[in-house]
C-alpha cells in the first residue's frame, strides 16, 4: 500500500467532512457536527490541511490545523483534528510529499 501525505485543497473538502463526520460519530456526537462543505469553502483562510491518500485515490487520513498566537509564546500551530480511518490505522509505508 502506497500512502502519501500531501497539503489538502478545496478540492479535498468532501473527503475531509468525511472523516469529520467519523470521528464525530466514533466520538458519539455526529448531530453536534454543525460545519459543512459550503462553511468550508467560506472559511478557508482560517485552517490548513494535510491529507493522508491511498494511492491518489481515497482520503485515508488528515490533520487539520491552524496558527494560533498565545502572548507568552507568540505564534503557535493548534493542532485540531487529527484522523486516520479505523481500517487503516497500524499500516506503513507511508511516503512524504
């Protein structure tokens, strides 16, 4: 299995509610999930993304974050979710691009 790592686009927010809606529901809150792929596209400045990818074919995994600035630090990055579906969670091979 080739996985490569890759900065997410706009074309990636399907997939990326995806998993929201995953971890939202492995969590036990799927109906507190109030974002959507149209608040995505409006709202783009204000996250990054990395998109784990199956062989250029199925958004596996992603970790979505942001800058932050905290007064006793300066800038920072948060870290707000980070998903890899549950079938292929433990796999290797992973590739950085």
């Amino acid at each position: 299995m080739d996985i490569k790592i890759r900065a997410g686009a706009e074309t990636d927010f399907p997939g990326i509610m995806e998993l929201v809606m995953e971890l939202a529901k492995f969590q036990g809150s799927p109906e507190l999930v109030r974002n959507s792929i149209s608040q995505m596209f409006e709202e783009k400045e204000y996250f990054q993304c990395l998109i784990a990818e199956n062989e250029g074919k199925e958004i596996i995994g992603m970790a979505i974050w942001s800058f932050a600035y905290y007064s006793w630090v300066g800038k920072s990055i948060y870290l707000d979710d980070l998903v890899v579906k549950e079938s292929y969670r433990g796999k290797e091979q992973v590739h950085y691009c």
